[in-house]
C-alpha cells in the first residue's frame, strides 16, 4: 500500500486505528477452544468486526510463533481475510546481517503479502535496508518503545548531545522516504513524541501503548499528528479482550468505534 | 545445558565449533531437491556429518521461517535429531516488551527445546529477562556484531565515554550471571574482542564472522580465550555449503574437521 492510499484510508474511515492481534490461547474466549482452530476463530470474529472503525491490523509474530506451525498457518489464513483496504503490519521486529534481513523481507512481502514489518535499529544500514528494496513495502523502525526498558539504552546521551533514540530517526532518515519508512513511538512518551514530530515532519508513526499501557488518546494526537494525520495508533489487549464470554467480537467492534469516533473528532480538529 | 557442562563437552570434543544452520534452498545440492523434505535432508546430512567435530549447533530462523510452515516443521525434525551433547542456539534475534519476548521464550525454550535464544537489545531489561527465567537456559545478548552496520549505532560513542556496545555489555552483566549469559561479539572486530574480554572475562562469547565473513580463527581466539575457553566460534556458510555436489556432507565434515583440529591446537596452546 503506498503513502497516499494509507492517507486516503484515513481519511475516508475517519480512522487511524491499527489493531494489534496478540492472539492468546489463555485469553480468548473458552468456547473458541473447542473449535478447530480456535486461534483463527478468534481473528475472523475480530477482523469482521473491527474492519469499519480501523485502517491496519498487526498481528504480533511471537504469539503465533508460541503456538508452532498451527500459530503460523492460522496467521496465514488470517493475512488471507484482511481486505487490501487495509494496511497489514508484521510486528517481528527482525533485523540481522544483510542476507538474513533479506530472507525475513521474502517471508514477511511476498510470502505472507504484508505491507509492513517492524525492524530493530541496532545492527544498523545493511540489516535494515533489505526490508526497503519494494514499491508499497514499509519498513517500521524501533525509536522510542513504550516498554520501562526503554530507559536502558534508547534513552541514552551520546557524546554528540543527542539521545540514541534521535540518532536512530536522524540516520534512518537518510535510509528510507516517508513513502517507505515508518517510526515506532511509544504512546507513554508524549513529550518524546511531539519532539520527534519535529525531527522528522513527514514520517508515518506507529504509536503502541494507548490503552493497556497508559498511553492517551488525545495528547497523543496533538503531539503528533501532521498534515498527513502521519500516525496509526495501535491498541491490542483492549479491543481483543473487550470481554472474555461469547460477545467478545461485539464487545471489541464497540470498543474499535468507541476509539474510531474519538479519532475522528480529532481528525476534524485537525482539518483533516 | 549448564555452564559447567557446556565447558565439560568443549574439553571432551576438543572443539568451541557452533555450526550455523543457515539452510538455503538455493544453495544446496541439486539432488536433494527432489527428495519429500530437502531442507530437513540437508540439515540431517551436515548434522550426522559434523556431529564429531563441533559442540553447538545454531538454526538461524530468517532462512527457515522464509520457507513458511515446512520450513518451522523442518527446523523442528532438525532439533529432534541433535543430541543432548550438543549445546543449541535459536539465532532469532528477538526482543519485545515483556509479555511478547515471555511468549518467545516460551517457544524456544519449552516448544523447541533450545538451550539458547539470540536477543536484540535495543528495548532493554524487560525485553531481555524475561529469556533469562528458567535454568540451564541461555539468552545471548548482541553486543558488536560483525556487518559492517555495526558501525551506525553499536559503536557509537556516549556522553559517559564508553561506546554503545560497551555500555549494552556493563548494563546486561547486571541482569544475568555467566551461568545464563553470553554476548555476541563478531569476530571481524579482534581489538574489540580483546578488550571485552576484560569488560567480561568470565562470559561466554559466541563469535560469528569466521570464514565467509573473513575472521580469522587464531587471533579470535588470542583475543577472547578465558580459563574455560569462553567462547563458541561460529561458522555457516564455509561449512554448509563447502560442495554443491553429492559429496557436500564430507566436504563439510572436512572442514569442520579443519576447524576443530585448529581449535584442539588453540585450547592445548591455552592449557586447556
């Protein structure tokens, strides 16, 4: 999906909405587990409720990964019922030596048909460029996560006065275009935030951490929303566990709409 | 696998040879593609084949998961057919906040059996404990990698004076003990390896970049030998792929058999 369609997603959809699929045998609801592939039940339901109030879905690799092959292929029959009006995001945060990082962009773009994959900074240029070789295919990068640990070292000073984090957007700046690269910010960052929105104007931000971590809504979108709306705001836990009995999918559409109409409204403030 | 034991088979063996599991559709012979299960044909081949010189075994998961779920089911025979000698080390690269990198672990770990997880450090201590909860398993933290990317953010100097990969390896030693800790040092960088080594004397390495990367083995091992070796010597492609004819499993025993003969020189030279 390239730039202009996500924008024109947003726009007619009133949305930025990402939702996160973290897909949790031990949370989903018990009667999904005496179905065949409960794990895929549980995204359908999801998927078709929540697909007129987001513009993305990201599935969270680690979760289907824990459940083995199964957690694969019901993620691959999930892929297949996310409509192409909607941006896909592969949360793996890969990133390793050039010829490797390239394997993952073949499984991620091609196999799987993602539009997205979120990369870690830390082994640098050649295990993130791979992911930027195709039209319409994303890199997201890691700056600054919502997580406590990002204190540890994306925080750090570094001896030319910026923080690690800033380095990380300043170079991979020179990387990619805001038609191909994207930002991982956390919500829980605000000031963060309205400071990278600064260094880097044009950028698409993917913004985890509002709802289950803390993060709001609101002062999230005045620190960061651009001319473009330039963000995708994720929530998981809070849509996909809305409740735990047989009304799960309606309990998560109304939590989708409830995020949807505030989106909105800050859309319109925006003159968006 | 505990320390003391991983120690116990490197003496035995004579051998701190991993060998890296980067299987490449592409690059294995020709005959092997017509069998049921290639990509499980060739790994058992270099496994059986290996299994005398080398004490470790590291699949890397981009070249597996590249070829979906036949790939991850692979990958899963290849495991069951390593011994319990044999130390093993799932080179995933991954890091996430806490609940997802429990999730990971928890597939490494119990579904794969692994001794050992590759981590990414950029997200920090929440993203990194959680590989470090159950006994006799292993997360190996990246430090100084061996592309040349390395340069763009691991090397970076900080306001404190230490450069990042420094700073990643004084904070990670407060984390984990050498008992269930190791750090990954490339082995293209010898004066780094060298003073690491007195950053961590007691730490396992696992060095990658011997080989095709162009590390040279005797320096590596001047630079990084501790009393009980301390560290595992990586190698892949020259191994792996040593023939692209019927006779590549001799051929890559050969050459681990070069290597481990090099390595019984280098340990006897250590008093080992």
């Amino acid at each position: 999906m390239t730039r202009a369609e996500l924008v024109s997603q947003i726009k007619q959809k009133r949305s930025f909405l990402c939702v996160g699929l973290d897909t949790d045998l031990s949370k989903i609801p018990v009667h999904l587990l005496e179905t065949e592939d409960p794990i895929f039940e549980f995204n359908k339901a999801i998927v078709e409720a929540t697909l007129p109030y987001c513009v993305a879905y990201k599935p969270n690799f680690a979760f289907f990964e824990a459940m083995g092959e199964r957690g694969m292929k019901a993620l691959r029959k999930t892929m297949e019922l996310i409509p192409s009006t909607h941006f896909t995001i592969a949360d793996a945060k890969r990133g390793d030596i050039g010829n490797t990082s390239e394997r993952y962009a073949a499984a991620y773009f091609n196999d799987f048909n993602f539009d997205s994959v979120t990369v870690a900074p830390y082994m640098g240029s050649d295990s993130v460029k791979p992911f930027m070789k195709s039209d319409g295919k994303w890199t997201i990068l890691l700056a600054l996560t919502s997580n406590p640990g990002a204190d540890d070292f994306e925080q750090l000073p570094l001896a030319n006065g910026k923080k690690l984090y800033e380095q990380v957007v300043d170079t991979a700046k020179t990387w990619g275009t805001p038609e191909q690269l994207m930002f991982v910010v956390g919500a829980t960052r605000v000031e963060a935030l309205k400071a990278l929105r600064e260094r880097a104007p044009e950028y698409f931000f993917l913004i985890p951490g509002v709802g289950a971590q803390g993060g709001d809504l609101k002062s999230v979108a005045l620190a960061a929303m651009n001319k473009d709306c330039g963000m995708l705001v994720n929530a998981s836990r809070s849509i996909l566990y809305a409740s735990s009995g047989e009304d799960f999918a309606s309990k998560a559409a109304a939590e989708a709409r409830l995020m949807q109409e505030e989106m909105s409204v800050l859309l319109t403030q925006h003159g968006l």
